[in-house]
C-alpha cells in the first residue's frame, strides 16, 4: 500500500521528534523510503518553517545536522496525527462491518 505524502511527512516528523540526531539514511531505513524520498521529505518540512536544522560536531561524523521541529512543526504533528487517527478508526469500523457481514454470510 502506497503511503501519502501526509502520511510520510507525520512519520518522518514523529522520528525527529523522538531522535533528532537521525540522519538521513538512518531515516529513511527506518521509514522504508529512498534516501533520496528522505531528502526531498526533509527539505519540504524545513521549507514549510515545521523543522529547522543545525549543524553539531559529533566524534564519529566530522559534521552533522540535528533535525528540530518549530513551534509550528509540533502544531502541525498534531494535526496530521488527529487526521490520521480519524481516518484510521474510519477504516477500522468499516473492516469491522465488513467482518461481521462475511461472517454473517459463512453462517447462512
């Protein structure tokens, strides 16, 4: 099943949130995208002023960018999560009914 683009941005979001220092293809390992679907995510969520970066020395990598969500980002979050749970238990009682009515059917 194909993923939104909505969908994708809330997992990418709620990863930041938890591990800002992911990177990129860590990211995209986690989340079963291309890295490059990663990077494309990624600068529109910074386009759209929902996650800023900074750069941080760390031991094991000469530079890195830690990935922080906005004010706005963490609004956003919310959003999407309440549209998405929305849409979840849509589905869910559909499939529910769905069940009911094959079992329905089996028993006649």
């Amino acid at each position: 099943m194909t993923q939104s683009p909505q969908e994708i941005h809330l997992k990418v979001l709620r990863h930041l949130e938890n591990d800002p220092e992911i990177t990129q293809r860590k990211l995209a390992k986690e989340l079963g995208i291309s890295l490059g679907k990663a990077n494309y995510c990624l600068k529109a969520l910074i386009g759209k002023g929902l996650v800023k970066t900074d750069n941080f020395k760390n031991s094991n990598n000469k530079s890195a960018y830690l990935y922080l969500l906005t004010p706005k980002g963490i609004k956003e979050k919310s959003r999407i999560t309440l549209h998405f749970l929305k849409r979840k238990i849509d589905e869910y009682e559909n499939l529910k009914k769905e069940i009911n009515e094959l079992r329905q059917e089996i028993q006649s």
